[in-house]
C-alpha cells in the first residue's frame, strides 16, 4: 500500500468525485457543474470572466459550461454593456443548494470513523499541509 499524502489525495478526491457526479447525476448535472454552481450562488451578478478567473479555468472551458448550464436551465445571463452578468434560475438554486450541501454530506460519510477530536485535528493538519494559498477558493461554510 501506498503510504504518499499524494496517494491519499488521490484516493480521497476520487471518492469525493464519485459521490458528488452521484448526487449531482439526480438533477442533470455532471461533477464539472459543482464549482461553477457554487460560485455563481455565493456571487450573484458576477460576469464570466469573473467566475474564469476565480475558478482558474481556461477561457474556452468556462464559456462552455456556462453555455451549457444556460442551456439546461440552471443560470440565467444577462448581458450588460460589454459583459454578462450570471445568477442563478430556480433550478440552478436548487442545484446550488445540492452542490454546496454534498460537502458536507460526504464528509459526514468520509469521517464517520473517527471521533470528533480526531477530525478536528485532521482538519488543522491538513491545513497547514496546504498552506500554499489558492487564488479564488471556494468556501465551504455553512449558509
């Protein structure tokens, strides 16, 4: 067995991949909607080039997905000036709701084996291992 934090990284971000393209499955989207979704509902009115930038994507990409999620309903855009505007439809709510909950429910699944202590301390270990800061992340706190 692999005893690498990359091995674990691995392990543990295919298990989180697996279980969010589930839940996510249920509403039409796929695993690549999640951040988007995400972004847009804790910064409503933001422009695509905000939401590229933020979340690190290649332009071509980002404007894709965004397409994509106009297309199936979940955002609205509106253009203002020279730039569009994103929010979130009633079913991109929803799916915002879903997406920023699967967070917490795999890690209710992930971490059930240890008690509270010990994942208080994997929490504040796994930090400072990733202290390397990243531009545009997401938060993940409760609403």
């Amino acid at each position: 067995m692999f005893q690498t934090l990359s091995y674990h990284c691995t392990m543990l971000y295919r298990s989180f991949s697996a279980y969010t393209s589930r839940r996510l499955q249920q509403l039409g989207l796929s695993y690549g909607a999640l951040f988007p979704l995400i972004y847009i509902g804790k910064h409503p009115q933001c422009t695509q080039a905000e939401l590229t930038h933020a979340l690190g994507l290649d332009w071509g990409y980002g404007q894709r997905s965004i397409l994509k999620l106009v297309e199936d309903g979940f955002l609205l855009r509106e253009k203002r000036g020279r730039s569009y505007h994103l929010s979130l439809s009633e079913q991109g709510l929803r799916a915002f709701q879903v997406s920023h909950q699967v967070f917490f429910d795999w890690d209710a699944e992930a971490l059930s084996g240890l008690t509270p202590e010990e994942q208080v301390q994997l929490m504040a270990l796994l930090e400072k291992v990733y202290h390397i800061p990243l531009s545009g992340a997401i938060s993940c706190t409760k609403p």
